[in-house]
C-alpha cells in the first residue's frame, strides 16, 4: 500500500469526522432553496442543517470522483506502435 493512498485516506477520514460534527451540532431546522431548481424557488427544502450539508457534501464527493475517474477511457499516446 502506497503513502499516498494512506495519507489520501487520512484526509477522507478527517472530513468525514468534520461532517458527523456539524451534522451533530446543526440540528435546527432551515429552508434550503436553490434557485437553478424552479422548484426550491415557490417551495423550499426544509430539513435539519446537518442533513442539508451532508447532501451537498456527498453530490461533490460523487461529482469528484465521476471528474476524477474520467469515465474509464484510456488515452492513447497518439503514435503508432511498431
């Protein structure tokens, strides 16, 4: 196992403590509205502060990860093998 892939993980793990704190101190309940969505415009999202930032969290880290990844193609070195 590499450095990298530990320290990598390390951090993960470090913002994953960081949303379980908020998510445990922001329990009130907010209006989430989001104006590229028409709906969040006439009726927004209520739910706890924590659950709110816990969705937007894991659409970056899905979104991260689908950017990152590159969907998988492999590209090539542009020159013929002989």
């Amino acid at each position: 196992m590499s450095f990298s892939a530990v320290l990598k993980s390390i951090v993960f793990l470090g913002l994953l403590f960081v949303m379980l704190y908020v998510g445990m101190n922001n329990t009130h309940m907010i209006d989430f509205h989001f104006p590229m969505l028409e709906a969040t415009t006439k009726t927004p999202i209520r739910a706890a502060a924590g659950l709110i930032y816990f969705g937007v969290f894991a659409v970056g880290v899905l979104a991260g990860t689908l950017l990152h990844s590159g969907g998988g193609k492999k590209k090539s070195g542009g020159g013929k093998e002989k």
